[in-house]
C-alpha cells in the first residue's frame, strides 16, 4: 500500500512539476514577443515657449517630474490645462509619457503616439508626424503661416502596473517604419 502511495505522490509531483514547466516555459516564449500597452490621452498641442529643438521623450513617474514637464510645456491657455491633467495624475497608480516632434515653423506639424510596445529589451513608442495639407500653388512647396515656431507634443498615461519601474529601461521613440527619432533611460 505503501508503494502505491509513494507511486501516487511521485506521479503528481511530476505531474505537477511537468506543468508548473510547461507554464513557465510558455511564460518565456510569452515575455519574449512585444506587448501593446494601453495608454490614456492626456493632451496634444503645440508649446510656444518650450526650448525642445529635437525629437524627445520624456517619461514621469512622480509629482516632481511631471511638474518639470509642465515647466518644459509652458503657459498657454492649452498647456495650462495639460498641466493641470498632468499634476492630477495618481503617480502611484500611473506615469506619463510625452513625445516631442522638435520645433517646427508652425503649429500645424503635429505629433501622434500611435502604439506603446514593451518588449524584453525596453519600451518602443511608435509615433507618427503630420505635415500642413496647404500647399503653395506656385512652387507646391507647403504654404507656412506667419504663426510663432512651434514645439508639437503628445502626452500619455499609462498604468504603472504595465512596466515594472523598478528596473532601468531603454526608451525609444520610432516611427512606424522603426525609425529612430529619440531614446532615453528610465528610471
């Protein structure tokens, strides 16, 4: 009675441990390929006064640094409310994302976070430019208004549970077709 028992146990223990293997295994091969993660507009616009003349990510994961991006934003009407979004945030339920295109010679060249890819390697943040559609009749070059330089921007939550912060990350803003147009650590 007392080996079939035995037997028994073994049998589940291997069972067991088979499956327990199996999960793990599918675990991995799950880890590997890209994951899209869900995001939360909090606001897009063009900062007048932003100092940014390159393609730039920037991520916040608390109160001080999102208060140093709506520094970098500015004051107009438009980003004092994407400040106020921003400063509203439960940082310890989410961060933030912002992609900046750069500075443009107007307000009409926008920025778009398209898709959030966490992968093994880091976090891929595929964005997509927009140009103006007017173009100059004459030399069919775009039509450029007399608007102020612009620094177009998109900004993001995303919930922390998404990415585990606790481990440095390479950050990279690409377009859609993998281009690389910024990169950053965080934290």
């Amino acid at each position: 009675m007392s080996v079939l028992l035995v037997g028994m146990v073994s049998m589940w223990f291997l069972s067991r441990h088979t499956l327990l293997g199996i999960k793990f295994k599918e675990k991995l091969i799950n880890e590997k390929a890209p994951t899209t993660l869900i995001f939360e507009n909090i606001g897009t616009g063009d900062s007048l006064t932003s100092n940014i003349e390159a393609p730039t990510l920037i991520i916040a994961g608390n109160k001080r640094e999102a208060e140093k991006l709506a520094m970098t934003l500015g004051s107009d009407t438009i980003e004092a409310e994407v400040d106020k979004r921003l400063l509203e945030i439960n940082y310890k339920k989410a961060f933030v994302v912002a992609a900046f295109r750069g500075q443009t010679p107007e307000s009409s060249f926008d920025i778009s976070i398209q898709k959030i890819l966490r992968n093994p390697e880091g976090v891929d943040v595929i964005v997509e430019f927009t140009v103006p559609e007017s173009v100059d009749p004459e030399t069919g070059g775009i039509l450029i208004g007399a608007a102020a330089i612009a620094h177009p921007y998109h900004i993001v939550s995303i919930p922390r549970e998404a990415i585990d912060l606790r481990t440095r990350r390479e950050w990279k803003m690409l377009t859609k077709e993998g281009k690389l147009l910024a990169q950053t650590f965080y934290p």
